[in-house]
C-alpha cells in the first residue's frame, strides 16, 4: 500500500479533482492520461500517456509504477470490436473479447477491470479512494427541499429498474414521471423534458420537475458511478426543475463548491437521499385527488 494511486484518466474534471483529493489526504497519485479523452490541463498534468487500445503500454506503465490501487476515471467513447480484438486478444481468449465486444459498456468496462486484476493490480473507487467527493446526507444547499414525494417516486422508479440497462437519471413531476435517462445521458434528459414543457405536452400548470440521480443496485461504483456538476445545474434550472435528489455516498458532486453555488444562485434545492427516501414512496403511490 506505499505505492501510488494510479489515476487512468479520460475525460472530464473528475481525474485532476480525484488527484487534487488525494493530494490532501497526503495519497501520491500520478496521472495515465488517455489520448483523445483526457483533457488538456489532465494531459499537462500526466506522468504518462496512451491510446486506449494500447493495452500493452498502458500495462507496462503501471507495472513499472507499482501502485497501491488504480481508478480507472473520466468517461471514454466505446472503440469498435475489431479494435478491441486486435487490442485485447494478446491477453484474454479470442472468444471472450469477442463477448466484451458485443456487451454494453458496463461488459466491456468489467472485463478492462478483470485484465488489471489478472495482472494484480487493485482497482479502486473514487467513492473508496475519496468519499468526500460524494454528496452527503441532507441539504447541500441553502434552498429548501420541496416536491419531496415527485423525488420519492423518483427514487424508488430507479430502485424499480436497477435490475434492467437503463440510465441513472429520472425526472418527475407531481405523481408524473416524465422522463427516464437512457444512453444520452442527464444533460440530454434534461432537455427532452424542456422540450416537452414547451411543446405543451407537460402542462405548464403541473408542478415544477424534480431530477432524481441514483447508481443501479449493485453497480460496480469502480467503473460507473453517477456524477452531477455545474452543468447539471444549469441545464435543470433552465427546464424549469424545482431541485435534484441525489443518492447519498452513490454520486460525485463534481466542483462541489461551484455546483453548490449555481444551485443556490438560481434557486433550485440540492438534496442527498439515503435509502429510506424509496421506501417512502410506498404511501405516495396513488395521486392525491
């Protein structure tokens, strides 16, 4: 446990926040930034840098490094099976590439975990590695929680669909549920449901949307975890949301304080739900008359 944490890193913030946390918790880190994913200021930052189909460097690096975990952060577009078998066949049996291949990104993102672990190297969580960037229990925000029971629904609509390969992300109105995430992510989520406030198909008179964010039931946080920043938070405000529920110590509050701020700004609540929020939705079942 002496040896860094590893940091492969693809695109977004998230990669020199995990480092910036670890740095203050007195944990090394030393950056694999991905080449066409990782960002500019994480690629000045990178003790190293590799394509993503380069599979033998990327090993040979963290061999080299020796470190105590790897977090694998930042998202990363899919490359084509072909790319991939002629990447990974070195290392694993044809046949099963080939299933990783054809699998959703969640398949293919455990079997990049299973590699690393074949080579022995543990792979670690930002929500191990740094559990302060995890919203917390309660309040985040000065904006009191409203439309408690459009997030109960909410949360327990995702508890509903764990089993099943769909998004992170509900949006509910009152007793409605008017959208559910899917492989566009949030933020197009986000603008499906404006879109739909102003084409009339959500009544302007119904309540104000809640978004409601939350990780599937046993999903591997390692290699998917949700994360809500700045962003999030101005493309919810600019539909018309009343506030975003989030699963406590199940999702990343990316630029926590600036994410904090924009939600207090523009009056939305911000809200961390443990798991009884779910299970309230049981008494909210059928619309109030």
């Amino acid at each position: 446990m002496d040896g860094p944490v590893a940091i492969v890193a693809g695109g977004g913030a998230l990669p020199l926040e995990l480092a910036a946390a670890l740095h203050r918790r007195g944990r090394r880190a030393r950056i694999l930034a991905l080449r066409g994913f990782a960002s500019g200021p994480a690629r000045r930052a990178a003790d190293a840098a590799h394509a993503i189909l380069d599979a033998r460097g990327v090993l040979a690096t963290l061999t080299a490094w020796r470190p105590a975990a790897v977090a694998l952060v930042g998202h990363v577009h899919r490359p084509g099976p072909l790319a991939l078998l002629g990447a990974y066949s070195a290392f694993r049996s044809r046949d099963l590439i080939a299933r990783l291949a054809a699998s959703g990104d969640d398949g293919l993102l455990r079997g990049v975990v299973g590699l690393l672990e074949e080579h022995g190297f543990r792979v670690a969580g930002v929500h191990e590695l740094a559990p302060e960037l995890l919203a917390g229990e309660g309040r985040l925000g000065r904006v009191l929680p409203v439309e408690m029971e459009a997030a109960a629904r909410g949360a327990a609509l995702l508890e509903a669909l764990s089993p099943f390969d769909v998004g992170q992300a509900v949006a509910v109105s009152g007793a409605r549920v008017c959208a559910v995430e899917g492989p566009e992510g949030t933020d197009a989520m986000i603008r499906r449901v404006r879109r739909l406030w102003g084409g009339g198909r959500l009544p302007r008179s119904e309540r104000r949307p809640v978004l409601v964010k939350a990780a599937k039931r046993g999903q591997d946080l390692r290699i998917d975890i949700p994360v809500i920043g700045p962003r999030t938070i101005r493309n919810a405000a600019a539909a018309g949301f009343a506030g975003v529920a989030l699963r406590a110590g199940q999702t990343l509050i990316l630029d926590r304080a600036r994410t904090i701020a924009e939600a207090d700004r523009r009056g939305l609540f911000l809200f961390g739900y443990g798991p009884e929020l779910a299970a309230l939705a049981g008494g909210v079942t059928e619309e109030k008359p």
